[in-house]
C-alpha cells in the first residue's frame, strides 16, 4: 500500500499538493457550517440594510410632503 505524499503549497500555508494525483487540497481545520453560517449572517446583514434603506426612503418621502405643505402654507399667507 503506497502512502499519500503532501508537498506544501509555496505562500499557501494551508494548502498543499496530492504527490499521485497533483490535486491541491485545503489543510486548515474549519468547523463544518462555517461557510453557510457566514453566508447566512451576511444575507442578514443585507436583508438588514434593505429595510433601513426603506425606512429612510419613507421618511424622506414625509419629510418632502411636510416641506411642500409648509412652503403651500407660507405662500397663501
């Protein structure tokens, strides 16, 4: 039975290369879930920053009718 050499990947400390098949493989120990766990905080973050950009649109839409109400009002003094 031959065993699987590694060789190190040059400026890639957790890689490194499959002697018999040159496939590149990824050494660092990761929790698993960790990718899905970023994706979902980040598709919260974005889900996030959604609405506070539709609150500011609200609120600067108020902001403009209060303006122009007040500028009617000015005028027809």
């Amino acid at each position: 039975m031959t065993s699987k050499k590694y060789i190190p990947v040059d400026g890639h400390p957790d890689l490194v290369r499959d002697s018999s098949s040159g496939a590149i493989l990824n050494t660092k120990a990761t929790p698993p879930g960790t990718a899905a766990k970023a994706r979902r905080a980040k598709d919260r973050k974005v889900d996030d920053l959604k609405s506070d950009v539709d609150v500011l649109k609200s609120d600067m839409s108020e902001i403009k009718t209060l303006l122009k109400t007040l500028l009617e009002t000015k005028n027809d003094r």
